[in-house]
C-alpha cells in the first residue's frame, strides 16, 4: 500500500538487484539446492523478496537495476573506488542467470549501463518519474538516503518489517537532511566503498560542520577558520574532499533510455509458473489488482 501521507496517482518500485541478491545470498544457506545439485538460495531469497514487495505495494510500475561489469566512471576518478572488495562468491555466480530468469518472467526491465552503477539508474529513474508518482528505491545500500524526498521513499528491507526512510528519518538517522548525504560522505568516508574521508573528522564533527556551514562548500571556504588538528586536515585535504563528495554522489543523469511503460507491471500467471518449476521453487504467486 502507499506510504501513509503520500498522494501520489502511481507506484514504482525500483528494486537494486545486487544489494537484494547478496542480502539473499548471505541471509539463506547454500543448503537450498534443486534436485540437481544447483544452489537456488539466492534465487529463492529474491523470489520472495521480489513477490513480497508486490504483495504489499501493489506497484504500477516495477523495474530493476543493476550494477553493469565495467568500471565505473568514479573509478577514472579514483582508482581504489570499492577496491576492497572481494569478488562474488562462486556459489552466488552461479545463480545470477537465474535470477534474471526470475526477472524476466515477471517482464520486469533489468537495466544496467556501462560506466555507471545501480545507483545511478535509481537516481535518474526517480528524477524523471513521471508527474503524480510516488517511486520506492529497494536496497541496502545507505548511499541512496540522499535519493529521499516526498516523492521518493528508501526501503530498506527486512524479514519482520521494512524499514520506510523518509525526509525526517534521514534527518534524524544521518544528522542531516538528504540531499547533504554525499557532503557528509565526504568528510567521515564510507569503508564500503573505500572511501577514505577526512582524518580525524567523525559523525558529529561532520554533523555540527554542516549544520554550521549549510554545505560543503561552504564549510571548505571556511576551513581556515577551524579549530584543532580536524580543521587543519580538511585545509589540507580540500581537493580531496571535493572528490570524495563526487564519489558519494548519485549521478541522475544517466545517459540510457528505457521507456517508462516498459516497466507497467503485467505478467502472464503461467509464464512465472513455468519459470519456477524449471528452477525447482514451489512458491505462490503474486495477485495484483
């Protein structure tokens, strides 16, 4: 159902494939096997993630996003960009076509672009979302709060209750409203993502900065002013805060085209059946009105 407070003429769901894939991968044990031996917890996992979404937004529109294999273009910026990440685990490589099949059943776009991450096709698809819609952006991924506005709400999601950010939750949660995710970003880091941030500079000195300041910019032309050793390493590390905020920010522009009635959500019943028997899942259905 719609998030209370919000009128909005439709519903998309903008689901991040990868985040929802490992968060299944890693939350079912490889034990979920087809009589053939094929591990299916992941495409188990997002199969129930995927219907169980639709059970409770009964969306209009529905599409999927995907990191694409290349580099992305912050990794010309910065080479190390998620440089500590290990690569996927072979049980779960196994399962992505799967997945897709999973997705394609549903006739649901699957849409990835060279140079750029799930991330940015959430931003861009929520950006031009047309008049009257309320968008969901689907992940784990705590660089989308910065997407949140009235229009556009982050679900995290959760085996007892999915968790709704909001404006006044990221506020609450970050310490600073949305759109001032990626400044924060810049100056504490993100080991996720390997960025490395400001020295000496934590959560409430990033916090009390932006609050003081009102942006980063404004904050770095100030710099000189600051007190103590965190002061003197952000006049020191200017540049490298201003590239930190690139990193961090969600691009909305993505230069792909995907047309917005693809993702009206209308499957056949049978088409899905088909696909799960052919993985080996007994699973309901989705009914949307």
């Amino acid at each position: 159902m719609p998030f209370k407070g919000v009128c909005a003429l439709s519903t998309c769901l903008i689901l991040d494939c990868f985040s929802l894939v490992y968060r299944s991968f890693f939350g079912l044990p490889t034990t979920i096997r087809r009589q053939d031996g094929q591990i299916i917890n992941a495409v188990l996992g997002f199969y129930n993630t995927l219907t169980g979404l639709m059970k409770q937004f009964q969306p209009d529109y529905l599409f999927v996003a995907s990191d694409h294999p290349s580099p992305t273009f912050r990794h010309g910026l910065f080479p190390d960009y998620k440089g500590h990440r290990p690569p996927m685990p072979q049980e779960l490589r196994g399962q992505i076509e799967l997945i897709e099949e999973v997705i394609a059943s549903f006739q649901v776009p699957l849409i990835s672009f060279a140079g750029y991450e799930a991330d940015d096709i959430m931003g861009t698809m929520t950006r031009y979302a047309p008049e009257g819609t309320h968008c969901y952006v689907i992940t784990t991924d705590r660089d989308a709060l910065q997407l949140v506005s009235e229009h556009v709400t982050v679900v995290v999601p959760n085996s007892r209750a999915n968790k709704m950010f909001t404006p006044e939750l990221v506020r609450y949660e970050m310490g600073v409203t949305p759109e001032l995710v990626p400044d924060y970003k810049a100056l504490v880091g993100d080991a996720s993502d390997n960025i490395p941030g400001i020295p000496l500079v934590g959560p409430k000195t990033a916090v009390r900065w932006l609050d003081m300041f009102g942006s980063l910019d404004e904050l770095i032309a100030s710099a000189h002013l600051l007190p103590g050793k965190a002061g003197r390493n952000l006049e020191e590390n200017k540049e490298n805060a201003r590239l930190y905020r690139e990193l961090a920010t969600i691009e909305r522009s993505v230069p792909t085209y995907c047309c917005w009635q693809a993702g009206r959500l209308a499957f056949e019943e049978q088409e899905v059946r088909r696909t799960l028997d052919s993985l080996g899942i007994r699973a309901s259905i989705p009914e949307i009105s």
